[in-house]
C-alpha cells in the first residue's frame, strides 16, 4: 500500500487587487502543474482568491523560532524609529 | 469534524523527558502562546497531537461515504448541487487536517496507510447507514451541528496549525448544518410519509450523535493532560449538554420528537437527557458498528483503484524533471 511520498508545495493566495498574496495553508502535488490545480479545489472553493502561487516547501528557508530573541534584538532597542519617541508641541498640531 | 470522541492519550508514554523545557513549555501555553512545528515540544503532546489531528482527518475523508450514497439520488437538482458542494468540502477539511498532523513529522503516506490497516481511527458516527433521504438531512442538522460544538473550542488549540485549520473549517461548516436543517424542515412540512421519514431519521441518529461527544467525563481518564496542555477547552458531558440545549428547541420547531421520554428540563433550563448506552459506543469502536467494513473496504478500494493516478503524476514529473536537468546540462 506504501507509495512514495508526493512533495510538499505551499500555497499564497491574493484575495483582492491590490492585496499582497498570503500564505493559506500547503498540499501534497507531483508536480507545480497539480499543485495548482489542487490550491484551486483546497482553498479557493469560495471565491477566495484572484491569483495563487505555489511554491515548494524545501525552496523555503525559516529562521529559527529558538533564535528569535537574537534574530530580532536589533529592532528591539530601537525604539526611536518609531514616531511616538519624538515630542511635538501640541500647538504644531497633527503631524 | 468529528474528533471529540478520539482525542485519548496513551497512559505509559506521559514522561517528561526534560524536565526545564517541559516547564517553559507549559508556561507558554499558561500565557495563551501558540505552540509552532519547529518549537519545542514533550513527546507526548506530539503524539497526542498526531493522533487526534489524523483521526480527524480521517473522519473528514470516511464522512464523505454515509453522504456521498445520495448524491446520485438527491431529490432535485438544488439538494444534489449543495450535497455534492458539502462531500467536496469534508474532502477539502481531511486535506488541511492531513497537513496540519504532518507539521507534527508523519508523513501523509504513513497517516493515510494507518487508516486504511485499521490502526488508527475515524469517528464512530460513520459506521452508521445512511438508510433514506432524511438521513442526509439529520447528518447535516445533527452530525454536523455536534461537530460545530466540538470544534468551535479547537479554534483556540495550543498547536497553531490546528488551530488554523479549524478555523477554516468552521467557517464553511455552518452552511453544512443549515442545508440539513433545511431538508428536515421540508420534510417535516411536506406529506405525514415525510414526515415520518424524518422522524425516524432522527429516531435513529439521536443517540449515536450524543455518543459522538465521547464517554463521559467520570469514565475518560485522558482528558487531564489535554484540558492542561489546551488541546480540549470543554469536558466531554459540557460540550454534549451544549449540544442537547441547543438542539432541544430546534426539533420542537421541526415538530419532530427527540427519542427520549425521559428527557426533563432542569431548573436552570438544561435539558437532562437520559442514559446513553455506552456498550453500543464499545462495540461499534470495536469494530462491530453496522456499516465499519464496509467504510473501510469502500476506503481501500479508492486507494488502490487510484494507484495509478498517483504512479502516473510521480513519473510523468520525474520525466520532466530529468529532461530539465539534461537541457541545463547541454
């Protein structure tokens, strides 16, 4: 009963013009052909989408979750990137 | 969408292997932070997890054959386009379930082969026939509406990618009870031979849909380590008498009569329902439901008889593949 495993592909759907592509969920397919056709049928059933990637999972690189602290420290510190640091009078009014 | 009944752990395998790391990992899920594939996890959430997403998704995929026994026979167009939208949904949920337990590190093969050898389950509710055209009616408003119940709680899972796909199932399950609910009512208000059709649909679907919410909490000693690591939100007996509650009102406006003469409302307004025979739940866990043979021999045969399918797409792309890496070698 054991069939070779199929690839893994991950799928992007842009719901509205204008709307970056965002990542739905993933799905076993041979080939990009398929895996297509299989997002079209798995996650766009309602409309949900105008366009689709796909794209396979072993093309992704990941940061590691253990190493978020280090990975993302330099924003942390940074709070004078941010607009709420800077003080102007009231009178200036919105800015 | 069925999984309640399913999500027991193994006793001997709850060790803690690490005993720091378990800590910070249970102070995570204290503060309400979402477990992700690659953080790190105790064994055993791994493996109650795997268990209870990949049953799940086979109920989802087994689901699809008490309904798919009436597309060919619906009564109008209307009803056979909206079954045939739900079956191609309970097949859409099993594959985000399957993807969800494979972020565990099963492989789809090896979830897909447990079922077919038996060894892992699907939800008991299927072993049940789907006798006459009511019956699809009373899996839509029943079936579907407990399953609502049981996984409304999940969308708030501590495993992120469960989590996730719950909510999408959630979002396309309301339209599944509504369009069974639909036919009791129109066969509640059609001829006294609908009507009895209906009521003897609910007659027999009653008790094995209470069934479906798994024994009750006095009897189901895994349910600790999951309330603890988040998994399951509400007992067993909370999410049943929800269930009950709800579905009360709604067979009184059918004007259908829930089969149990000792139902007596409380005085907090429950709906005390009576006791449920948990060695009919045994036995068809067991093996030894109506229709549990069938299901999994219908299951085999799609497998093997799409065997092909699958060897075909595999070699064609391994065709391309290899004609791609010898026009890059020219």
């Amino acid at each position: 009963m054991a069939t070779p495993n199929s690839p893994l592909w991950e799928v992007f759907i842009r719901s509205r013009n204008g709307l970056a592509h965002k990542h739905v969920g993933s799905l076993h397919a041979a080939d990009a052909t398929l895996a297509l056709q299989a997002a079209r049928d798995i996650y766009t059933r309602r409309g949900e989408g105008l366009s689709i990637w796909v794209v396979p999972s072993s093309a992704i690189t990941a940061s590691d979750p253990s190493e978020k602290g280090m990975m993302f420290e330099p924003a942390e510190s940074k709070i004078y990137r941010h607009p709420t640091f800077y003080d102007v009078p009231e009178e200036v009014g919105h800015m | 969408m069925y999984t309640q009944a399913l999500n027991s752990s193994d006793g001997e395998d709850r060790f803690v292997e690490d005993a720091t790391r378990a800590a910070a990992f249970q102070a995570r899920i204290d503060a309400d932070e979402r477990i992700e594939p690659n953080d790190w996890m105790p064994a055993a959430y791994r493996k109650t997890l795997t268990r209870q997403i990949s049953q799940h998704a086979h109920s989802e995929i087994v689901g699809m054959l008490p309904e798919g026994n009436w597309i060919t026979r619906a009564p109008s167009l209307r009803r056979k386009a909206a079954l045939l939208a739900k079956v191609q949904d309970e097949c859409g949920h099993g594959l985000y379930l399957y993807a969800a337990a494979e972020t565990l590190g099963s492989s789809r093969e090896e979830l897909v082969d447990a079922m077919l050898s038996g060894k892992s389950r699907y939800s008991s509710i299927f072993n049940y026939p789907t006798l006459t055209w009511a019956d699809i009616g009373a899996i839509g408003w029943l079936v579907d509406g407990a399953a609502i119940m049981n996984q409304i709680p999940l969308c708030r899972c501590s495993y992120g990618p469960y989590a996730r796909a719950m909510i999408r199932v959630c979002k396309e399950e309301s339209f599944h009870q509504r369009q069974g609910f639909e036919i009791m009512l129109t066969l509640a208000r059609g001829t006294e031979e609908q009507k009895a059709m209906a009521q003897n649909a609910l007659d027999r679907w009653w008790w094995p849909v209470l069934m479906m919410f798994g024994p009750p909490d006095q009897a189901s000693q895994h349910s600790d380590t999951s309330t603890k690591w988040k998994i399951k939100r509400f007992s067993n007996d909370e999410l049943r008498q929800k269930f009950v509650d709800a579905t009360v009102p709604q067979a009184e406006f059918l004007g259908l009569t829930i089969p149990d003469p000792g139902m007596t409302q409380d005085s907090e307004g429950h709906w005390r329902y009576s006791e449920i025979d948990w060695t009919e739940f045994k036995q068809v866990l067991a093996g030894n439901g109506p229709c549990n043979r069938d299901r999994l021999a219908a299951r085999r045969k799609a497998h093997e008889e799409g065997a092909w399918v699958r060897e075909a797409a595999a070699a064609y792309a391994a065709k391309r593949e290899s004609r791609r890496t010898a026009q890059a070698a020219e």
